[in-house]
C-alpha cells in the first residue's frame, strides 16, 4: 500500500472465484468515525466463498470481499476514538469493503483493539467464528450442569464454542473427526462422537440415560439442526449457526423447544449503540483468553496475498485444515 492506492481483490458478478481480479484501488480517507486499517493478516471463512458464489444484491462488480482481518490503523477520524498505530482486528459487513485487500476502511465502532501479546494472524482468526460462537451460547438463559451438543467441532466456529460452553459449566458433547477426539477431549469436552456414524444419536442418548439434551448447536444445515430435535428435553433450545427453521421440526405442545438463529453479520445493518457495546465486550475478552492461553484459537495454515482464490478454492473444496491466513507487512506509521 502507498499514499495513493492500494492492491485488493475484487469480484466480477456471475463468475464466483474464477473471476476474483487483483487490482489497485483509490486509498481513502476515513470520515469522522471512521478508520483505515492496514491489513497484517486477513483470514478466509466459508462466507467469503459462499457470498463471492452467490453474489447480493447490494454487490456491483469491483467489490472487494472479506470479513475478517486485523492490523494498524494508519488514519482515523476526528471523532473515532482510536488512534494510529492502534493495532486491531475486525469483523466487517458484507455490503462494505471488506479485508481482501492492503487496507480495510472501517465504523470506528466495528475495531477491536487488540492485547499486545496477541499475534496478529491469531487475531485475524477469531471474529467471525470467535463471536459467531458467543451470539450462539448467549441464545441461552444462563445454566450450569446441564447436557449441550455441538455439530462440527472440528472446525472453527465449533472448536470456540464448545470451550466457551464448558467455561459456562455445561457439559459439552460434540460430533467430529475421529482425529480430532484426543485434542477436543483435553479441553474438558465429554464425550466426541464420529459425525461419520450414522448411529451417532443413539449412542449420545445410551450416554445420557434418563438425561436428555439442554441445547443442541448446529454448524451444518437447517436440515440437520432439525433432526436433532428430537434429542431436546423439555424447554430445550435448538440454536442453528448455518441456516435456520422456517417451520417448526417438532408437534406443537410436546417438548416445547425455543428456536434460536444465529446471523454476526446483521449486526451491522440492525445493531444499536448498546449491542455494539456488548459485541466490543465480547471480542475484547474473546482476544484476552486466547492471548493468555485460557481459550484454544482454531490452527492456521498460511498461504500468500497472491494466491488468495486458489485458497479459497481449497477452503471451498475442505482440503486441510484449520484457519487459512495470510500475512501482510506491516505498515511504517507515523503516530
């Protein structure tokens, strides 16, 4: 990046990942509450190729994708509160400029100051699937000792959950890889069934006996939260993370479940002063644990600026993995 312009991945309408374009963009100026940010690292998730797929309607062809980054801020508004040289992670909106790019202009509001032992590419890690997993554990009124699943612990978004509820005194059963159940079980986890076994359920309710589920966390599809219903006790709560229910999966006045949707990215568009607050809260002590070793970030693989499509074509097609980052350099900042 220089003081005129900057390198970014855009996107051409109709042509998914193959038609992802490196390009140099204007550098701008923030505005009042705004910031730039200099990218150090950005990280892919499955909504960057779902959307760059899909396309929105709100997307014309030259935007820039990504929702996740974190680096420097290198200008800022008057009324931003932050200034340069401030190192921060962020989660952005969908229908903005995203993290695709040498530099991210940013709500002053949507940047999470980051602890000083925290590295970058870790922090660039956490948003999406970081918060994405505390707006799906606080779907439930506050428990302890009681029986929660959660679909796809292996991957980011389940990995972070899972913890996050056995830090609240739950107890925490999980579907993965079989290659993952050593790791997953050090972490406090109490049981790991193979999503791979058709008879996964009737072997989680074998464990539970008379017991039967308090929550049930879906990371896969409406679909699939749907079957799992029927695990649900009384007042139990059913929290999809991908999709949600259109019609409810179980008669009306038997077990009575609550139907829970989780969407980070509507906050942008629908949040007020005090959810952006809690939300700040949030990413703050979300970055704090894992810098101190109290919460297990997701594992990284890297791959360069560069080749960014053909990292998310593999993200796409789940080869490896773990969280793909990129790492940038940083930026000379005059504070």
């Amino acid at each position: 990046m220089n003081a005129t312009d900057y390198a970014a991945w855009t996107w051409t309408p109709g042509a998914s990942l193959d038609g992802l374009r490196l390009a140099r963009l204007p550098r701008p100026a923030p505005g009042t509450h705004e910031v730039l940010v200099a990218n150090t690292a950005i990280a892919l998730n499955p909504v960057d190729w779902k959307m760059i797929d899909w396309g929105r309607d709100d997307w014309r062809e030259g935007q820039v994708p990504g929702v996740d980054g974190a680096g420097i801020v290198v200008a800022a508004g008057s009324a931003s509160g932050l200034r340069v040289g401030t190192r921060v992670a962020y989660h952005q909106a969908l229908s903005a400029g995203g993290s695709f790019a040498e530099c991210t202009l940013l709500p002053a509001h949507a940047v999470y100051p980051l602890p000083d032992s925290l590295d970058d590419a870790v922090a660039a890690s956490l948003p999406c699937p970081g918060l994405t997993a505390w707006q799906a554990l606080e779907k439930l009124p506050a428990s302890g000792n009681q029986d929660v699943l959660v679909t796809g612990a292996g991957g980011a978004v389940g990995l972070l959950l899972a913890q996050l509820a056995v830090q609240r005194g739950l107890r925490v059963w999980v579907t993965a890889s079989p290659r993952h159940r050593d790791a997953l079980l050090r972490l406090g986890i109490a049981g790991v069934f193979d999503y791979r076994d058709t008879q996964w359920p009737q072997r989680l309710r074998d464990v539970l006996g008379p017991r039967r589920l308090f929550a049930a966390f879906d990371t896969v599809s409406g679909a699939h939260a749907a079957s799992l219903a029927p695990l649900l006790g009384y007042n139990g709560h059913l929290v999809c993370i991908q999709d949600r229910q259109e019609n409810a999966p179980l008669p009306a006045f038997s077990t009575a479940i609550s139907l829970h949707e989780v969407a980070l990215n509507s906050i942008h568009a629908h949040g007020d002063t005090l959810d952006w607050q809690t939300l700040r809260h949030a990413a703050a002590s979300l970055m704090q644990a894992v810098a101190d070793g109290q919460l297990q970030a997701p594992a990284r693989q890297f791959f360069d600026f560069a080749e960014l499509p053909d990292a998310l074509r593999r993200l796409k097609s789940g080869d490896g993995g773990g969280k793909w980052i990129s790492r940038l350099p940083a930026p000379m900042v005059v504070a």
